[in-house]
C-alpha cells in the first residue's frame, strides 16, 4: 500500500494541522483576529469530507482538492510575507510574530501542497488504470 492509495490520511493529516496551527495562531495573537479562525474552519469542512474522499467519491474529491488548493495559495502568500516581511510589516509585527506566523503559515502550505500532491498522484494512478 502508498500513501497514493490513501488520500483520506493526507487529507485527514492537513485537516488537524489546519485545526491545530489556526487555533494556535488565533489564542498566541492577543487581538484575536476573526480571520485566524479561517484554517481551523477550513480543517473542520475536509474532516466532514474525509468519509468521501475514503469511499472515493469523485465530486468530495474535487471539493477537499479546491479546499486545500485554495487555503495552500492564501496560506502560501501569507507564509512568503512574513519570511520577506515589507518595511510596513517589520514596524507592525516584531520579530518574534513575523517567525511565529512564518512557522504557522508555513506548516499550513507545507501540508496543503503535500496534500495536493496526493490527491493529484491518486487522480492520475487513477486515470492509468482505466485506460489500461
């Protein structure tokens, strides 16, 4: 068996990550930004979907894959912005929240595009085997 065979574990993998490095990024923040609740939501809605992408639903697949892409893109720019912070960042943000966010930011991408990647690689395995 390969990981390629089992999208449900890299999906479930990125849901907690998204869980766990939003809801930490939301209570370390003293402000408490509402927008920081985005990755946990987003990690609750791929749970939700686990039980398709497992049983190989197309449409659930299509959907998790549109989720995931999506956060990886926001996360990704959000990640490239705290590691090259602009000199408007450097005032707003010390030193220690730029790493922080880099971290969080960058766990998130980090997981999304391996997630990506396995659902690709199984959509591709996928159209092989029929076409055999």
């Amino acid at each position: 068996m390969n990981i390629i065979d089992r999208p449900d574990i890299a999906n479930t993998t990125h849901a907690a990550t998204l869980i766990g490095a939003g809801l930490a990024g939301y209570l370390l923040n003293e402000s408490r930004p509402k927008t920081a609740l985005i990755p946990p939501a987003v990690g609750g809605a791929l749970l939700l979907l686990n039980s398709g992408v497992k049983a190989g639903n197309q449409n659930v697949a299509h959907a998790a894959v549109g989720l995931t892409s999506l956060l990886s893109m926001m996360t990704g720019s959000l990640f490239t912005k705290a590691i090259v912070p602009s000199a408007e960042a450097k005032e707003k943000f010390t030193a220690e929240v730029r790493n922080r966010r880099a971290a969080i930011f960058g766990l998130m991408t980090l997981t999304g595009i391996a997630a990506t990647g396995v659902y690709v690689a199984g959509f591709i395995q996928k159209r092989k085997q029929r076409e055999v």
